[in-house]
C-alpha cells in the first residue's frame, strides 16, 4: 500500500515514458461508476473512450439511486461499463471513496529540527477513529512558509480501511488488470483541477450522497469538509414537490432547463437542498482565508450536480465570487468535435481522469 503526495498536484500534459502507454481510471460511486481511458501517443496524453453506468438497477433500485452493492454486484457493474465503453487498457487505478478513509491534517507542536515520524503514529491515533491495525495508514508532513518561527508543523494524515482495499484488490483481480498505488478519489479530484498557475484553489465536489469541499495550498490539502447532501437529496426533494417517484424526478432533474416545465420548481428544488452545504463551505473557506491571509486563485465545482443549469450562478451567488465548473478535460488531447459534450460532462468524469492521470506523472 502506497500513496505518493509528491504527485498529487501534477498537470502534466506530456507522458515521461510509463511502463504502460494505456491506462484507466475507475470511479465506484455511489450511484454510477464512471471510467476514462488515456493513452500516451507520441507523449501526448490523449482521450481513448469513457463510459458511465447507472447502479441503481443492479439493487433493484431507481436510476440515480444511492446504493450500497455486494462485491459480486460491484463487479458484475465494473465489467459491464468497461465492456460497454470499449476499454482495451490491461492497467487501472481506482479511485477509493473518501467515505471508505480517514483525511485530516493534524498540528504537531515541533521544533523545525525534529523528527517527528516516531511521533505521528502515537499521535495520530487521537485523529483516527478506529484501530490503527483496521487501516492502511501513510502521512505527510505539510511544508511551512520559509519565514514562519512557529513550533506548530502540520501533517496530512491519509488511512483507508483494510477492508476497502481488499474490495478494491478483488475488483481488479476480476477484471485482470495491473494496478497502480491506490488513492482515494479526493487527490484524483485535486490532480484534474489543478492548474499550474494556481497557488491556491477550493474544490467542491458535489456527489450522491456527500457534497466535499477541499482546499488546497502550494501542492497540498490543508482543509477537508464534508456535508451529508447531494444528488439523490435533490432528487428525492423534486419527487416529493411534484409527486413523482424517484425514477421520473431524477429525469427531471438530469433534463432539466431553464424552460423545462416544472422548471421552476426543480430550480428551487435544487437550490434549497444545496443552500446549506455551500453556506457552509462560504464559511469555512472564509475562516481558511482569514487564518491563512491567503485569497484563494479559484473555487470550482465538480462532480455530478455540478451540471445542472444555473447551479453555477447560484453558487456565484451564494459564495460571493466567481465560481467555475471543473473541465479535467483541458488537461488532455481529443478530437476538436467533441469539445462541446465534453465540456457539458466533465464534472461528472473528474475523478475518473484524475486517477488515469496518476500513470503519467514523473
């Protein structure tokens, strides 16, 4: 088990000559896996084929759906996305759920010219909720500012459950394929939306179930923030507004526009269920820069919802800045014809190229 947080924040565009020239990135979501295929050609990274399939009705359950799924039903979907997608890649990298990890950054009251290693794992059992002999545990110290006379040194804390990895490891030995290092899908997250002009950058991933808000300075996490909301709560809301199932209201809501009818009602419908969450993210992101005397470059939003028409304007709203929509896809080469619909779903495929990514880093 391994994590690498020196390649967490790559942007490259350009393959330095991996072992394999084809890759995969996975996302086992909640309600749908997503895949992305990337090839290095002539050491340009470039779009192969991606692919999205619905879990919902592999638990007898609504499209959209949150769902929890045995192992046997994970794989049965994981076959039949890749299957569907065209996917040739012989190597992957799944993306783990932050739900199946533990991440924090944890002070540490340290002189700049101790060690503090024989200290992290003692202290870190105050942070983790659960023993340390359940999970894969890795840290990394975060740097401090050259002029900082401080005696406090933070460490980013990163452990997955044992037995997540040993799902992870039965899914890609199903499929017969090679595996890089696993990581969890946050740093998959931060590796397709970071640029190399940024210094500073919130993400706030919207999903099925969690909406996640990351902030992240010089290369590294320094704030992570969860809010039990998402796509499904919007959902279920549109269904309960407008006496529907939850089948047609997710219809609704995937095919929504400004003059859709019902439009009105999914609009606010959306808007009320995420009103909480981002007002919460407003507020941490304010407490970090206050803290911090650090403005951030740029918030973006990714992840599912983060499609839906007029969520962007809200947010710009709600926040008080500019917002951006996450496009991962400006990271890689494909055909000019298919910029519209990429750009149109890449918040939905973050993840997924993010993680392929991690086999082109130096």
């Amino acid at each position: 088990m391994a994590f690498d947080f020196k390649k967490v924040f790559s942007t490259l565009k350009k393959s330095p000559g991996a072992e394999f020239t084809k890759v995969v990135g996975i996302d086992f979501g909640s309600a749908s896996v997503k895949v992305v295929e990337l090839e290095a050609r002539e050491g340009i990274i470039t779009l192969t084929t991606y692919g999205e399939l619905q879990l919902g009705p592999y638990a007898e359950a609504g499209m959209g759906s949150a769902v929890k799924l045995p192992v046997h039903k994970r794989i049965e979907a994981l076959v039949d996305v890749l299957r569907e997608s065209g996917v040739t890649a012989k190597e992957a990298v799944l993306a783990l759920s932050l739900s199946d990890s533990f991440v924090t950054v944890m002070p540490l009251q340290a002189s700049a010219e101790e060690d503090i290693a024989p200290r992290v794992h003692v202290e870190s059992r105050k942070y983790i909720p659960v023993p340390l002999t359940d999970v894969a545990l890795e840290w990394s110290e975060i740097p401090r500012d050259e002029d900082s006379t401080q005696l406090m040194r933070e460490v980013l804390l990163v452990a997955i459950q044992n037995e997540s990895l040993a799902v992870m490891k039965s899914m890609l030995d199903a499929i017969q394929m090679a595996s890089k290092p696993s990581e969890i899908e946050l740093f998959s997250t931060l590796r397709a939306i970071t640029k190399d002009t940024d210094t500073s950058l919130a993400v706030i991933d919207i999903g099925a179930s969690i909406s996640k808000l990351y902030i992240a300075e010089k290369g590294f996490l320094r704030r992570i923030h969860r809010v039990h909301s998402g796509g499904t709560a919007a959902t279920n809301a549109i269904a309960k507004e407008l006496g529907l199932t939850f089948e047609e209201a997710e219809n609704l809501k995937r095919n929504y526009t400004p003059v859709s009818e019902h439009g009105a009602v999914i609009k606010k419908c959306i808007e009320s269920t995420f009103e909480r969450a981002f007002q919460e993210f407003k507020r941490v992101i304010s407490q970090y820069e206050a803290r911090s005397g650090v403005a951030l470059s740029r918030v973006v939003l990714t992840g599912g919802v983060a499609s839906f028409s007029g969520l962007e304007s809200y947010a710009n709203y709600v926040f008080d800045r500019e917002i951006e929509i996450g496009n991962p896809f400006t990271k890689i080469s494909y055909p000019a014809f298919m910029e519209d619909t990429l750009k149109e779903i890449a918040p939905i495929f973050t993840v997924a190229l993010g993680a392929a990514l991690r086999n082109f880093e130096q």
